[in-house]
C-alpha cells in the first residue's frame, strides 16, 4: 500500500503542473481526501474526484 506522505507528494507534483479546479481543491482536501483523489487519478478523472470530495463532505 501507497503512503499517504508518497502520495501527497506525487499529487504535488501533478498538481503544480495544473491551475484547475481540481488542483485547487488538492490543496485544501484532508489526508483521506487526498488518498481517495489518488485513487480518482489514476482513471484520469480529477473532476470525479471533486463530486466525490463534495459528496463526503455533504454526508459527514
């Protein structure tokens, strides 16, 4: 299993390669958010990532 620390990192990386929303949101998102986005990219999908990150927020 991934570190959450590797993971943080690489995401960093992706992330100040992008200025979108997802990149933004990254940012901002929790340890678990950030293992979960981990997951969403590597289907190429950030902006699921965002509904998901907004739907567990809206249930917790």
């Amino acid at each position: 299993m991934v570190s959450p620390t590797a993971i943080a990192s690489r995401s960093a990386s992706a992330c100040e390669a992008q200025t979108n929303s997802w990149c933004e949101r990254w940012q901002t998102a929790t340890v678990a958010e950030q293992f979960e986005y981990e997951i969403w990219v590597d289907y190429g999908n950030g902006k699921a990532w965002d509904e998901g990150v907004r739907r567990s927020r809206l249930a917790s």
